[in-house]
C-alpha cells in the first residue's frame, strides 16, 4: 500500500513543502503540498528524488584511497564505519586542531543545512580556526555586507504591502521557487517590478522595467540612480533624517555625509552611467522616477551583484540607493522575521580569540567571512601548498566540490597532493571527493531526517517549523551527515557537548526555547508555527558613512573604477544558474540531464553578428584565464555584447568548466568574493 507523507525538499534554499509518495521504503514520487508555507509548486528537481535515491553512482560504504594522489585510480577499497571512524580521529589528531580545516557545501544549494550548524560546531568545538565555505561568492553580500549601512542583513521583502519591488540580480524563477511566488502574488496585487539584470528571464519578463546592464557595472548603475533619485527630490530626506547619519557633518570634516554622497554620486550623471552599464538614459530616468514616487520600496539582490571584484562597493551602493528610499524596515519595505526562538548549536562564542587570530584571510580581510572563520579556497591551498602563513595538514569535508565550484586558483593540485589528510561525506564521488584519502556515504535529504525552523518568504511561513521525514532507506551503510559528526565528536573525545551522541536530544536541546520538541514535530509532520519567536529588532542605524569601511580601506562612502577595457576581449561574460542544476549537482541524474544536456553560452545577438556564429555552434569563450566550450544560443533577452554561460560542468576530456577560466586572485578586497561576472571575454566559432 502506498503512503503519502508530508516533508518539504531540502535540495535548495526554497524548502518547498511537499508530499512524497512511499511504498514498503520506496520513494515513489513528490508532488507539491499546497497546504504548506512554501508548498504552492516544485520544481523538476524534487520530481527527480527517486532517481537520486536509487542512483547507481551513490556512495555505499566508506572508501579508503589505496592509489597516490594525483592518480586517475584512487584504488578506493571499501572498509567498515568504525575503522573509517578511527581512522579520522587518529588523522585529525596527528595533525592538531589549527591545522585542520573543515570545509561544508552551500546550505542554499544543497540539504546540508540540516547539518550545519553541527558541523560549525564540530569545528569550534574541535578547535579549528578554519571552515571552507561558499560565502564570499553566495549569501555575504545579502545577509552580512548590508551590516555594513544597516548593522545587520537585507532582510526580506513585505511582500504582503510593498509598492515596488526592486530585484536586483537575482532570479527566483529558477532560483527559489516561493520566493518567486510571493513576488508574483504582490504584482497581481499592483506592485510595480523593476529589475536589474543583463538577462531578462523570469520574473523580468513581467516586470514593468528591465534595466539590461553590462554584467559587472551594478556599482556604476547604482551610484547613478542615487545621483538621480538624489537630484530629482525623490530621496526621502525625513526618513534620512530620523534614521541616518545624511545631516550629521562627515567625518572628514567637509560638509554633511549627505553632502559628500551628492558629491560622489554625482560623479555619474546618466550620459557616464549609460555609456558604462549600457542602460539607455531614458530607462535610468524611468527606474529613478518609479523608484521615487512608488514607496514603500522593497528591494531584494542576491548573487548578481555579488560575485564581482568591486561587490562591497556594488553592495553597499545598492544599499544607500535603497536606504534613500525611506522604506527600510517600514511596512511594506525589507523587515526583518524574527523567527523560532532558538538555543545556539553552532557554538561560534566558544572560538578562543587566539584561535579566530588564526583564520586564514582575516588580517586581509576583517570585516568579511574570516571574521566568523569561513575561508576560501585560495587561502586555504597556500596554507597547504606554501604553508604561508602557516601549515594546514587536514581537511574534513561535508560535501561541497569546490574544484568546481571555486575559481581556479594556483596551488589547488599542489595542496590537495600534498594535505596528510582529506576525508569528505558525500553522495557521490565528484572531481573534489577524488582526491580524498577517505570518502564516507552520506544519506541524501530524501533518505534522513532533518529540521527546518523558519522557511523565511513572509512572517508566516518564518514561524513555520517542520521535522522533515526520511522517506526512502539509504543505499548501503550511507548515514546523515548530523550522525557522521556525532560519531565523529565521539571519536574525537567530545562526546559531552554532543548529547552523550543523541541527536534527538540535542534537537530538543536546540527547540527549547521555540516552545516544540521533536516529539510535537514528528506527531506534526506538516510541521507546526513556533510559539515563541525572537524579539522583533529595532530599527536600525543607518551608516550612508561607513566608519568601518574608511578604516580598512580609507573610504567611508561607495565608489567604483571602470574595468580596463581590453580590445582582443571586448565582450562581456557573466552567469548565473538553471533551474535543472545546483552548482555542480546532478550531471547524472537522466531526467534532469534530458532538460539540460550540455553546458550553453547564450551570446547577445551583437555578439553572435561580430562572430559569425549561428544559434547551435560549437564555440570557444575565451577570458584571460582559459577557454571553455560551449554549444551557442543566441537571445535577444541579453544586453548587448553580453555572454551568459553555463557553470557547474566538469569533463576530464573537455574544457566545459567555467570557474576553470577564471582568476582565483581576483577577488574584492573586503569580502574576498570572486570575480566571476563582468569578465572580459571573446568568443569564437569551433570547427
Ligand atoms: N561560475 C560560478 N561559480 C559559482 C556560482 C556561480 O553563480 N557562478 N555560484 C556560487 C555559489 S552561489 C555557491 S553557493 C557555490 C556552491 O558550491 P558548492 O557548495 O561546492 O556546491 P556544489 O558544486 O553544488 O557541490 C555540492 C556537493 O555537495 C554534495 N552534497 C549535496 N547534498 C549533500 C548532503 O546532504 N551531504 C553531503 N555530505 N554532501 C552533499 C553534492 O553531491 C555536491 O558534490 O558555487 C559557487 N560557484
Ligand atoms: N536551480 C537552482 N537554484 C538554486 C541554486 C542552484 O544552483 N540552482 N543555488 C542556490 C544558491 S547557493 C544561491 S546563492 C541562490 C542564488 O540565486 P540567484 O542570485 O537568483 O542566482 P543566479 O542565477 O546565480 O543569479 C541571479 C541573476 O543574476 C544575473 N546576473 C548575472 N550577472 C549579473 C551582473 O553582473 N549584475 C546583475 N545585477 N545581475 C547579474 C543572472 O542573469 C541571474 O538572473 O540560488 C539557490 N537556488
Ligand atoms: S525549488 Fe525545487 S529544488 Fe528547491 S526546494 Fe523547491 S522543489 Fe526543491
Ligand atoms: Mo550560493
């Protein structure tokens, strides 16, 4: 007989709730549960849960390399959860605690997220100053770069009462699928929609205004609608007053802070700002216009704007354009949920100052992800490679393929040969996981439990708090990576602030205060509003100065410096993802593969003339770092001499990988996110 059970996937960032259909074990099907907060529709990827659960290609047992690194055949010899177990303690012992990294996947693209604050844990606990993370280049800029003017994150959009939302390089079409529901409900209400993107797809094709910039110039744009809204009265100056520093001299002593931003923005009246981001004049005028007679104002970016080599500036440009607006933190504009009262697991409070002193990067960049322990890639290859500034030995890894995933950087191979010892849980061996010493099989989503408190689209759904079920068993002797780190903690002597390894009580230690148990959870599998959630937060302070940014880099207000131009590489490159695809995930699950069977590069059709090449060549995209191939399509939905291209491939036979052509070095300054749009580029046809 078959059961329908309640869950939510967990594959991305949008935690659709769902209803799995079971028999004897066996996932048979998902369909969306319109009755859940984030319920209203799912995407192919959930469709494809039982071609995951029964993948052929999934890890079964823990591997243990028996071949030199570096050879194409690890030699993986299956061995038993205890010997793997002992095996990483007596490893990570060896190498001592600040010489050993852990590295996580993205929470927002995979369903590490239930692990995650564990996993944090592990590693502070452990005494790690260093955690490998996605950060800098996904969620940075949104929930701790807008600190920077506000003290705390972007916050989410009243969607519920907004008049004009301002998307700004994020997609949540193909991206989060509630997310982009609650935008479509307000724009039937009579919202207006303005968004920002080199690629109108989506959402932006119902959106009142597309501004179609040049990948990379969203500071340009940015600083030119505050010249704008400044200069045609449409900045709310009592909103400014009550809440920022806009009247308050600035610091340097020459006028108010309001004053110097007039100054600076002015730097960008529309003929400058057009001739750069390639909005045309009367479009930046329209953006400007609605953006200062439509309020409340809510704004949401994500990524578009982040992974770029000036994204601090970018982000906190965006940031004052929206503070000017007068809507921040107003009814109708970004507010931030208060969510389930929660204890802390993650233990970030109980890293000794010494051993934070040591995080790679943070004397580089203090007011970015190092501060809280996350590290790039980058940094973290020099410590093994070059041992500067000191050697790492260890590396655990909870999923994450950051060969593919990160830009290219110089030492990659060199650390990866050279590191004592790489264990990684995973659900399949990947271009990272082959250069383990020890490989452990991870329980997908589908297949373990997991809580999430808080699906965030709009107040109601951020009280929502659900235990999701396993519904299909784990191939072979695959666990969860929250039971991987409790046996780990065990094997590592640290078993009393892990529960005495009970994960259920350390699930109703972390629920206390929300008022729930998981014993209500499982009896709820719906899940269930929290009774208790946090404190609203008060207003905040608006910084249009940032005191903090002038210290590192001697300038309290955004700026930002044109790219050089380059004339073998005169188009631009950026991209941006798929809905059939997470980062590198999925290559092989066929009925995602069927949607999206090779890695595209949509060329502007101004692009495509200047090349000769028709919609379904072969082409070569060739930036200083590399070339990748691509088949062509051509879109009349990109901004001129824009390039939007695939990411996520890898082949050992072809070069499909972008980041493989990209510069690992080039990266912002603050929050050390990678350049990987904006890039300058030329394409040719291939034979
Ligand atoms: N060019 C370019 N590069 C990008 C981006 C871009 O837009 N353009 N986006 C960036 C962004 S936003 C991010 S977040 C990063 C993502 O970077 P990563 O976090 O490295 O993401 P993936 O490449 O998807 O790799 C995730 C891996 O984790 C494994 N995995 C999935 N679920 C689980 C699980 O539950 N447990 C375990 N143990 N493993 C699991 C998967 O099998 C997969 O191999 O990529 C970044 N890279
Ligand atoms: N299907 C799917 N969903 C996902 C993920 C996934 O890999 N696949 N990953 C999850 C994760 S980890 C994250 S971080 C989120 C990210 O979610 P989003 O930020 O929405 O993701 P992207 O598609 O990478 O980028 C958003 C938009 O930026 C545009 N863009 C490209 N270059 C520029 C530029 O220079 N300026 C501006 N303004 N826009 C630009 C792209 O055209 C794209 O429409 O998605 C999450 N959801
Ligand atoms: S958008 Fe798709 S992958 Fe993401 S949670 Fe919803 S159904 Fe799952
Ligand atoms: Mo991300």
């Amino acid at each position: 007989m078959a059961e329908i059970l309640p869950t939510y996937c967990a594959l991305c960032i949008s935690r659709c709730g769902c209803l799995a259909t079971v028999e004897d074990g066996r996932l048979l099907g998902i369909a969306p549960d319109p009755a859940h907060p984030t319920g209203r529709a799912i995407c192919i990827k959930a469709r494809t849960a039982p071609e995951q659960v029964n993948h052929p290609a999934r890890l079964r047992t823990p591997l243990r390399r028996t071949r030199p690194k570096g050879d194409a055949d690890p030699g993986w010899q299956p061995i038993g959860w205890d010997e793997a177990l002992a095996l990483c303690a007596q490893r990570l012992r060896a190498a001592g605690p600040s010489a050993t990294a852990f590295a996580v996947a993205t929470p927002s693209g995979t369903a590490i997220a239930d692990a995650f604050g564990w996993i944090h844990r592990l590693a502070h606990l452990w005494g790690s100053p260093n955690l490998v993370f996605a950060t800098e280049n996904c969620n940075w800029h949104r929930d701790f770069g807008p600190a920077l003017t506000w003290g705390r994150g972007l916050g989410m959009p009243d969607y519920a009462h907004t008049a004009c939302i301002l998307l700004w390089g994020s997609n949540p079409a193909a991206t989060w699928l509630a997310h982009a529901e609650r935008i479509r409900a307000a724009q039937q209400r009579g919202a207006r929609l303005i968004v920002v993107d080199p690629r109108r797809s989506g959402l932006a094709n119902g959106a009142d205004l597309w501004l179609p910039l040049r990948p990379g110039s969203d500071g340009a744009l940015a600083l030119g609608l505050i010249h704008l809204l400044l200069e045609t009265g449409g900045a709310d100056l009592d909103f400014l007053r009550t809440y920022s520093d806009a009247f308050a001299p600035a610091p340097d002593g020459r006028g108010s802070v309001l004053e110097r931003l007039a100054e600076r923005a002015a730097q960008w009246p529309p003929a400058r700002v057009a001739a750069i981001t390639g909005v045309d004049e009367a479009t930046l005028r329209e953006a400007a216009a609605l953006l200062g007679a439509t309020r409340p104002v809510s704004l949401y970016t994500w990524t578009g704007s982040c992974q770029q080599a000036q994204a601090t500036d970018a982000t906190r440009a965006i940031n004052l354009l929206y503070a000017l607006t007068g809507s921040l933190g107003q009814p109708g504009g970004n507010r931030w949920l208060p969510g389930p009262r929660l204890n802390d697991i993650a233990a970030f409070d109980r890293v000794a100052p010494e051993t934070r002193a040591r995080t790679l990067g943070l004397a580089e960049r203090p007011l970015g992800p190092p501060a809280r322990g996350w590290i790039t890639t980058r940094d973290l290859f020099r410590a093994i490679a070059r041992e500067e500034p000191y050697p790492v030995r260890a590396l655990f890894a909870f999923g994450g393929n950051f060969m593919v995933s990160k830009p290219a950087t110089r030492d990659a191979e060199a650390a990866l040969a050279r590191l004592d010892f790489f264990a990684q849980s995973e659900l399949f061996e990947t271009p990272s996981a082959r250069w383990a010493d020890l490989l452990l099989p991870a329980a997908s989503c589908w297949e373990r439990e997991g809580l999430q408190a808080g699906f965030m689209v709009d107040a109601a759904a951020d009280a929502h708090v659900q235990l999701r079920p396993a519904v299909a068993r784990p191939p072979g002797e695959a666990r969860g990576d929250t039971a991987i780190v409790f046996a780990l903690a065990r094997a590592l002597g640290l078993d009393a602030d892990f529960f005495g390894g009970d994960e259920m009580a350390a699930l109703d230690h972390q629920l206390a205060p929300s008022g729930l148990d998981t014993a209500a959870l499982r009896a709820a599998p719906r899940g269930l509003p929290a009774p208790h959630l946090n404190a609203p937060p008060p207003m905040p302070r608006i910084a249009l100065w940032s005191e903090a940014l002038a210290r590192q880099t001697g300038d309290g207000l955004p700026c930002w410096t044109p790219p050089e131009t380059d004339p073998a590489r005169p188009f631009t490159l950026t991209c941006g993802k798929v809905v059939a695809y997470c980062h590198s995930q999925f290559r092989q699950i066929d009925g995602l593969r069927r949607r999206q069977p090779e890695p595209l590069a949509e060329l502007a059709p101004d692009v495509a003339a200047a090349r000769g090449i028709a919609a379904g060549d072969r082409v070569a995209v060739h930036t200083a770092g590399g070339a990748v191939h691509y088949r062509a399509e051509i879109s009349e939905r990109l901004a001129a001499g824009t390039v939007w291209a695939h990411y996520g491939w890898s082949s050992e036979t072809a070069p499909v990988d972008y980041n493989a052509a990209m510069d690992g070095e080039c990266f912002d300054r603050v929050s050390g996110s990678n350049a990987l749009r904006g890039i300058a580029c030329d394409v040719v046809r291939l034979a």
